[in-house]
C-alpha cells in the first residue's frame, strides 16, 4: 500500500427502500463519504446489498441511483479499484456494473493481502450453520434457469413485483432489532471459526448482519461486520497496520 493511503469496506445501503425520498437522502449521504475518501482511498470494497433489489435485463436496468452510480465512476476513473460483492438483494448484477464502473465482480468470498494482513472477504449471506430456508431460496434464485424465466417478464411487471415486496421487508419497514447473540449463536462468527481451523486471516470481514461488530474470535483474528446505512452509517478502514470500525455522520 502507497504511504498514507486506505482502504474502505462498506456495505448494505439498500437503496430504495422504504420510499424514493428516504433512499435520496441516504444516497446522498453515501455519495459524501465516497467523497470524503476519494483522495486518501487505495481501493474500495463494497459488500453487498448496495441496492435493496437490483435485475439486468438486457438492455435495461433499474431506474434511480445516479448519484451513487456517477460517484462510483467518478472513483473509477480516477484510478481507485472498487470490488463489488453481490448481496442477497442484489445477486441479479450480471455484466453492467462491471462495464460502466469498471468494477471487480464477486459473488463469492475472496481471500486478499495487503501490507502483510490477511483478509477474508464476502457479503456473508448463507454462510455458517443454520438458515436452511434461505439457502435453498438463493440456489433457486441464482439458476440460471430461473433468471431467464424472469428476464421474460417485461420490467414493469418484473421490477414492480420486485419492489412492492421490497417494500414489505423487515429492512424497509423497520422491523428488525439486530443484538449480539453472542460469539457461540452469531452463525458468521461460527463460521469465521471454522475457517481459522485450516487458515491464519487477521481481519475476516462481512456485511449481511446490519450490526457493526468487531470481535477478537482466536488470537490476533477479528470478526469485522460492518453494519448498514440505514442505522448505523458505518464502515471499517484499514491503513496498512490497523483496521478501524467507524462511523460517518
């Protein structure tokens, strides 16, 4: 890593919901940090559920978001790598992003080194025990087969059904109370032990949660969630030697 560069994760803004003016007014928000880090960012990781839902179609995207998007480029061709992770809102990214914002793609956990530390990175959605239900519902949404039958759908049916469910989320009408279960019922920490049986990582760090966490799980290893912009506005920073739980405001 360059002197006096970082390197910023961030995750779950669900853009759209609850209603089009709260969205607005998280975007912008979110749109000022990414300018707060532009010029002291190495690189940028995004963990997921940027958008609360998010289908392609082939020459069609959905409307909204072009503050956020604009900013994204704006990072991009300044020279700052961004990694997007598909979350289980928005696993239906296919190729736009990738082509528009020049963004690295991932839709599983990666394993990355920076400055010596080792990171494990994902959104976190179906890992660890328990979740059955969902874990079947994303293999069925992730065929390809499924895809296609949706993609058959004309957008303002398809993307309206998206939507008005969307809207019926516990995210979007505020029903969750996210708490610590603790480090032997919280199944991302289950499962960032499981992993450091076979494997060192200093920093093991996932979205999904919506509950900022950062827990000393086996000797120098932490368990780093990183919340959502929809409570908390946090985010972790690494500076080539410390990684940082923060909150922006």
């Amino acid at each position: 890593m360059q002197t006096g560069k970082k390197i910023y994760f961030i995750s779950d803004f669900h853009l759209g919901v609850p209603t089009y003016e709260k969205s607005l007014i998280r975007e912008k928000k979110i749109v000022s940090f990414l300018e707060m880090i532009r010029n002291d960012a190495e690189e940028l990781y995004l963990l997921g559920d940027v958008f609360d839902f998010w289908f392609e179609y082939k020459t069609v995207v959905p409307r909204g978001f072009v503050r956020l998007l604009g900013k994204l480029a704006e990072l991009s061709d300044a020279g700052i790598p961004i990694h997007y992770f598909t979350g289980n809102h928005d696993m239906w990214t296919f190729d736009y992003l990738q082509k528009e914002l020049q963004v690295t793609l991932y839709r599983k956990p990666i394993e990355a080194e920076y400055n010596g530390k080792t990171f494990y990175i994902g959104h976190g959605d179906g890992l660890g025990p328990g979740d059955h239900g969902y874990k079947f519902i994303k293999k069925v949404f992730a065929n390809p087969v499924c895809q296609w039958l949706f993609a058959r759908l004309h957008p303002n049916l398809g993307i309206g059904m998206a939507n008005y469910f969307s809207r019926k989320s516990r995210i979007a009408t505020g029903a969750t109370d996210e708490k610590f279960l603790g480090n032997e019922k919280e199944w991302l920490v289950i499962h960032s032990k499981k992993l450091l049986e076979n494997k060192h990582y200093d920093f093991l760090v996932f979205g999904h949660r919506h509950l900022p966490l950062d827990v000393p799980i086996h000797g120098s290893s932490r368990y780093i969630n990183l919340g959502d912009w929809i409570r908390y506005f946090s985010y972790a920073e690494f500076d080539g030697l410390n990684m940082e739980l923060k909150y922006f405001s």
